[in-house]
C-alpha cells in the first residue's frame, strides 16, 4: 500500500464482536484489529494465517478467460455458460447460511449436480449417519461431562488449533486425553499405538469394550478398553477427512464403541468436520431440499447419490460440462480442469486457476471478515453468527449466487 492508498474502510459499528470462521470451532473470543486484521502472535495460528490472508486489497477484480471485467460482464457471461451447459456442476460449496440458499436456489434453476468442499469426508460420516444413526455430543457438553477423551486416528491441532482449550476452559481439573492410532503434540495425552493400522485396533477394542476373551488381545488395548468402561463420560474424537477412503467403515466401529458403552456407562463421539462452510451448505441444502449434498437438485426432483457425484469423480469422469465452484474462504483451491469453469471464491484462489482460457472468475467477501452471516459449528446443532471487520468492496458470495440464479429464473 503506498501512502495515497487509504486503508481499507473499518466498520466501527460491527468490531465489538468477531466469531472466526477460519475451521469448524468458530470461536467467539478473540478481537483482531479491524485495519489490519492483526491478532496477537500468542493467538490461534489458523486464525492469524486466515486473517493476514485478507489483509490486503484484493489482489485481482474479476477476470473472464483472463481478462479483466467489471462484475456485471462477468456475471453475464457466467449465465451465458450456464445456459450453454446440459449438466452443470456446483462444487466447493460452502459458505455461510445466505450463501448456501442462493446456491441452493441456482442449482435448482440449472439442475446443477452439488457437491460440498471436501466432499469425500463429508459423505465418509454422512453415510454412517443415514444406515446407522449416530450419538454425538456438542462442544459443550464435552466440555462439561467429558472425563476421558480419545482423539482417533489424526491430531487435530493443525486444523482445529484451539480443540483441547475449547474442550477444557473453565474446568479446574479437565478430562484425561488419549490419542489412539495418532501420534500427540501436546503434553499429558498418552499414545496408544500411533503407527498401527487403525481398522485392526479399533476392531480389537471393539471387542474387548464389548467384554469378549481374545486370545491375545493387545495389551494397550486392554487398557484403554478397561478405561473407557470406567470413564463416566467418554468421548471419541475423530477427523472423517483424515481417516482415509474407508473412512465410513472406522466411524461406524467407533460409534458400535459408543454403543456398548452406552449400555454401562455414558458416552459420545465428537466429529471435527465441516470446515470452509461445508457443514453449513449442507445443513442448508437439506432443510430446503429434504436430502444432503452430493444431490443433483433437478426441477422436478432431488436426486441424492453420495457416491457417485462426488465432484473430482465427475469432474474426471466427464460426467459433467461446466464447473462452477462456490466457496468465500480464502486457501481452498478450486478443482483444476479443461472444462468450462465459474469460479467464485476469495481473492487468493486467482493465483491458483493456472489456464484461465475457459475460465470466469469472480473474486467474493469473506463472511466473518467482510460481511456478517451465520455458519454452523462442528457440533451441527449451533449456528453461530458471524460479525464484519472491514469491508473489502468485493460481493458477499450470496449476491453473486443470486444475481446468477435470477439470471437463469430469467432465462428458463
Ligand atoms: S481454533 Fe479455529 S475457530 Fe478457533 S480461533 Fe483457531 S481457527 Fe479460529
């Protein structure tokens, strides 16, 4: 910024409150500095890296096939494409709750194929809960009740820095933390073989919280089991998009976990997904439509495949002819493609897009920075409001959406 540059506009009225969006805790304590997006070097390191991904002016306006537009060229072309299309395919959804409706609405218009970012671990716990239910707690009541927790198969600091503060403020003494099948980075959690293959010992831990004799059952094992059936609260923490492609099958054994110690004792898994507003559009897209993402929102029907519309699937299986990707969050990198694409999505994704021949891009706000909003939390039963620290002059994603999906209502 040179020193003609005004600092980007703070909006004073809006900077009492801030919840950030930058992973599925959403934590509502922290205060950045509206100018500058700052937050102290002790603060959450994800929270900082979001923010200082914002700090400056938008490094790019819109661009269609390289060029640059204005956004009312922009968005007539990408209604142009949409026309052109036989199966248009919305992918990279999330966003906040407004955002979501308008793609729910667009899709609806151009019988768009729906997918959510990330949506392969989406769909990993997603199944587990459709075929088998499942008995999850919130934030806080793991906070609250929980006096043994075990975190499954991944560490989840990287991605959700601030989990054990989260799961442990305000209690004088806070629950005894185990990592099975992961390896620990903070002090005082124990580990339990971190390197071996998680399918093996959660089956076997399955058996041995059921109370079945095993030949020779594993002795870390046995001991975890002993505790977990001890524990007044236990809680089993997992990450569905670091559980590998068979995912489903490691959460389904977790939850029979939860189930046998149910039957003596209380217990409850804590899912950490839904990142980027995943969770959100897929809330979304299921109280407007009836079904989750992974949905091909027709005129007259919704038809629900989880498997087979995942997004990189149909992308490379030519089962689709445009990608239009939707997502406000800066570092989420669009699906790399020959195939027309639309894609709207924080500034930065423009360095990222690679051939920009076939491609409109449409740089939008971030909701929690730039406008207000709503996101759900991990939990899925909180929906927590989102506060603007600045405005950066760019569309929220919801406007964008919309004037597209009237475009297409128009045009129909
Ligand atoms: S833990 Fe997550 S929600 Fe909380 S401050 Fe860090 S990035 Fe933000």
């Amino acid at each position: 910024m040179n020193e003609t540059t005004p600092p980007p506009a703070a909006a004073p009225a809006l900077a009492a409150h801030w919840t950030c969006p930058f992973c599925p805790l959403l934590c509502d304590d922290l205060q950045p500095d509206a100018a500058t997006l700052g937050l102290p070097d002790s603060a959450c390191p994800r929270a900082r890296d979001g923010l200082s991904a914002l700090a400056g002016a938008p490094a790019s306006g819109a661009r269609v096939d390289g060029r640059a537009a204005d956004l009312d060229d922009a968005l007539a072309a990408a209604a142009a494409r949409l026309a052109a299309v036989r199966q248009p395919l919305m992918a990279g959804l999330g966003g906040d709750v407004a955002a979501a409706r308008a793609a729910f609405r667009l899709a609806a218009a151009v019988g768009a194929i729906c997918d959510a970012v990330g949506g392969d671990a989406l769909v990993q716990g997603l199944r587990v809960q459709q075929d088998r239910g499942g008995f999850n707690l919130t934030l806080a009541e793991v906070r609250e009740r929980a006096d043994l927790v075990v975190f499954v198969g991944s560490w989840p600091e990287g991605r959700a820095p601030r989990l054990i503060e989260r799961f442990t403020a305000g209690r004088d003494q806070g629950p005894a933390m185990v990592a099975l099948g992961a390896v620990p980075m903070a002090e005082g959690v124990e580990s339990v073989l971190p390197v071996a293959a998680l399918a093996d010992s959660l089956t076997m831990l399955s058996a041995l919280v059921a109370g079945r004799r095993l030949e020779r059952p594993n002795p870390e094992l046995q001991v975890l089991a002993e505790r977990l059936r001890a524990a007044h609260y236990a809680v089993l923490v997992w990450e569905p998009a670091q559980l590998g492609p068979h995912g489903g099958l490691l959460i389904e054994m977790i939850q029979r976990i939860v189930v046998t110690l149910n039957q003596s004792t209380r217990a409850a898994g804590f899912p950490l997904a839904g990142a980027n507003g995943a969770a959100t559009a897929n809330q979304a897209f299921t109280w407007l439509g009836g079904l989750p993402l992974r949905s091909r929102i027709g005129h007259h029907a919704i038809e629900h495949q989880p498997q087979r519309y995942g997004a990189a699937r149909l992308v490379a299986e030519g089962e689709t002819d445009l990608l239009l990707w939707a997502n406000p969050f800066p570092g989420v990198v669009p699906i790399d493609t020959p195939l027309p694409r639309i894609v709207l999505a924080a500034p930065d994704a423009a360095a990222t897009l690679g051939d920009e021949s076939n491609t409109i891009f449409i740089p939008v706000a971030t909701p929690g920075v730039h406008h207000r909003g709503h996101l759900f939390r991990t939990d899925g039963v909180v929906l927590m409001p989102l506060f603007a620290l600045r405005e950066d002059g760019l569309p929220p994603l919801a406007e964008v959406l919309g004037r597209l999906a009237e475009a297409m209502e128009g045009g129909a």
